[in-house]
C-alpha cells in the first residue's frame, strides 16, 4: 500500500519537473536570441538603432520564430579550447 503511494507521488513529481524544464528551456532561449539579435542584426543593419528600438524588434522577431530552432555558436574561450583565446 505504501510502495503504490510513493509511486505516485513520484509519478506526479517527475511530471512537475519535466513541465518545469520544458518552461524554462523556452524562457532562455527566447532570452538568448534577443541576446545575440541586438548587436549581431539589429545595431548592424539599422542607422539609426537605439538599444530600446532593437531590443523591441528582437524580442517580437524571437517570439515569433520560437518554433524554429537557434543556435547560438559557443565561444572557444568557455570551454574545451580555452587557451586559443587572447585574454
């Protein structure tokens, strides 16, 4: 009786966390395209651009776009190569 009670809560909690996770991936990956969209598209292509004028392009273009994927290249100073970089 007890073993079916603890398999349930459990089950519930292994739900909970996968939805969390789900959440939370979409969040910051919205966060990350707005991050690199401002100064790789935006600043570049526009004259006139101010921070508040891209950052309201970006965020609109990356909501829009959510269901596509975005990589974001990583940097050889954050991981394995980190002393190909000239700090």
């Amino acid at each position: 009786m007890a073993t079916q009670t603890i398999k349930k809560i459990y089950s519930v909690l292994m739900i909970v966390v996968l939805f969390t996770m789900m959440v939370s991936t979409n969040a910051s990956t919205v966060e990350v395209c707005v991050k690199h969209c401002v100064p790789n598209q935006c600043m570049k292509v526009s004259q006139k651009a101010t921070l508040p004028l891209c950052e309201t392009a970006c965020t609109k273009l990356c909501n829009e776009n959510k269901h596509e994927e975005y990589v974001v290249p990583r940097s050889y100073c954050e991981g394995l190569f980190w002393f190909l970089c000239d700090n």
